[in-house]
C-alpha cells in the first residue's frame, strides 16, 4: 500500500478515533458520580432524636458550621431555609451526601465527600429534630430490607418517575433555570430511600401514597444494583451516559468507517486507471518504431 494511500487512510481515522475517545471521555466525566459515599447510612428501628444521637454535640456542631445561615435555633434566614420540623430523612440526607455544608453561602449546593463522620452527622440529626416534631424520619431496617423486593417492578417505577430527569442510566442531566438533576451512583439505599420520600431541591416527595413501601424497595433494589454494577447486555457501556454516547460514536466511528472505505475504493481506482493508461501508452509507442524497421528491411 502506497505512503499517499496510508496518510490518506490513517489521517482521518487518527482525527475521529481522538475526537470520539475526548467526546466520551468529557461526557462520562460530566456525568460520572461526584461522590461515592464513604459512610453508609446505618440502619436504625427509632426516629426519636434521643435515639438517633448526642443532642448536646449535635448542638455545638451546629453551632459552628450550620448557625451563620440557618441560625442558632434553626429557624432559617435571609440565606437559608427554617430546619425546624423537615424531618430526620431531610437533615440526614443533605449532610450525607456533601450538599451541606455549603462552601459558600450563595454557591450552588453539589455533591462532594461529607465534611462529618456518620456519628457526627447523626448528632446534628438528633440536634435539629429535638427542636420541633415532623417531617420524614431516618429509615428502617424493614425500609432497607431489600431481600424480596422486586428489581423489575423498581425499574418499571423508575423509567415512570425518576428516568425524566436522573435519565434511565442514572446518569443524572441538566434542566431548566439551572438546576440539575444529579447522577445516582455511589448511593446508599438510605438515601436514595430519604431522597424520594423527602424529595431534595426542586424533585418532588414522593410518599406511601404514590409509592407503597414494597415499591420503594423496588426502586432501592434498582438503583443501587442495575444503576451501581450495569450488566450492558447490548454491549460496550459508553461511561453509562446512554444515547447520547452511542449516538455520538456511531456518527464517528461508522462515517469514519464509511470514509475509509470510500478513500480506500477511490484510490484503488485511481491506481488502475493509471496502470491502464501507462500500459496503453507504452503500447503505442513501441508498435510504429517496430513497424518502420520492418519497412526498412523489406
């Protein structure tokens, strides 16, 4: 094979083969999990703030990271929310998953590790629920007993309520006046338990009335097996950001293919026609000096 043949072939293919690995590769990271929760949500039979932690510590932790927005009694402020009667689930959640404390008081709350331990956590916890009754308490064992819930019913639940804005990967998405919903791996079964019965942010609660207790196990079992370890039966996972991966593969890898099969008949055909006409030429040019020697001697 020609060096012209080769640059032409291998040129273009070296340019999409970067292009596809970059597109994937911003794409899986944009969507990849910013924090797999190093402290598990531990399973607890009482939501009663005694039971769930130190008060008193709970108490000075708040005071020290949490007071300056949402004030000394947890009654809210110009920066931040009232705390008071939200329930166990909803304080849990947002200190387990990083969202809070925030960096800044005006930043945007995102996932990243959680500035306290699981007992430090659960302190304030206790702290916040013994100002006020209400709201979603911690779950159960019986709630995160997930041996006969049913992964089929859970995905069925899930492409219905929860696909819209985490996508059907759980790769999560953005949506509009920017918020963004967050992707779903790297999640205990704790919270994604307290994220659906509290609904963080602007996704809606979902309690026993839209969603029994045996279909929320569903989900549970669902996202954090099928989401957190997906088989990919059709093949190549794509960084698990669906479609839109395949698609942006498919568009440059398979025209990248087609291209190299049009250069590659182009150029053999041009290499044939130039034989052919080189053959010819030679041809011509030697039968009339044949023919005058010829002539010569006769």
């Amino acid at each position: 094979m020609s060096q012209r043949l080769l640059r032409r072939i291998l040129v273009p293919f070296a340019v999409l083969v970067i292009a596809a690995s970059l597109g994937v590769l911003v794409m899986g990271r944009s969507h990849a999990p910013a924090n797999a929760m190093a402290n598990p949500g531990i399973e607890l039979t009482s939501s009663t703030s005694s039971s769930i932690g130190n008060i008193s510590e709970g108490h000075t932790l708040f005071e020290e990271n949490c007071s300056a927005c949402h004030g000394s009694g947890a009654e809210g402020s110009a920066l931040a929310p009232n705390l008071r009667g939200r329930g166990a689930a909803t304080v849990d959640l947002w200190l387990s998953s990083g969202w809070m404390p925030l960096a800044e008081p005006t930043a945007e709350p995102v996932a990243k590790p959680p500035r306290f331990t699981r007992s430090q956590i659960l302190d304030i916890v206790a702290f916040v629920t013994s100002l006020a009754p209400g709201g979603v308490g911690l779950p159960t064992s019986a709630d995160l007993n997930l041996g006969n819930a049913s992964v089929a019913q859970g995905f069925d639940l899930f492409s219905l309520n929860c696909a819209g804005c985490h996508t059907i990967t759980g790769a999560g998405d953005a949506l509009a006046n920017g918020y963004h919903a967050p992707p779903l791996h790297g999640l205990t079964a704790s919270e994604v338990y307290e994220a659906v019965r509290t609904g963080p942010s602007n996704m809606p609660p979902f309690g026993p009335g839209q969603i029994t207790p045996t279909e929320l196990r569903g989900i549970i079992k669902y996202v954090t097996e099928d989401i957190e370890h997906p088989s990919n039966p059709g093949g190549i996972g794509l960084g698990g950001v669906g479609p839109v991966a395949e698609g942006f593969i498919g568009l440059f890898v398979g025209t990248g293919a087609c291209l190299l099969a049009a250069f590659w008949v182009g150029d053999r055909t041009e290499r044939e026609k130039d034989e052919e006409g080189h053959g010819a030429g030679e041809g011509s040019g030697h039968g009339p000096g044949d023919h005058g020697i010829e002539g010569a001697h006769a």
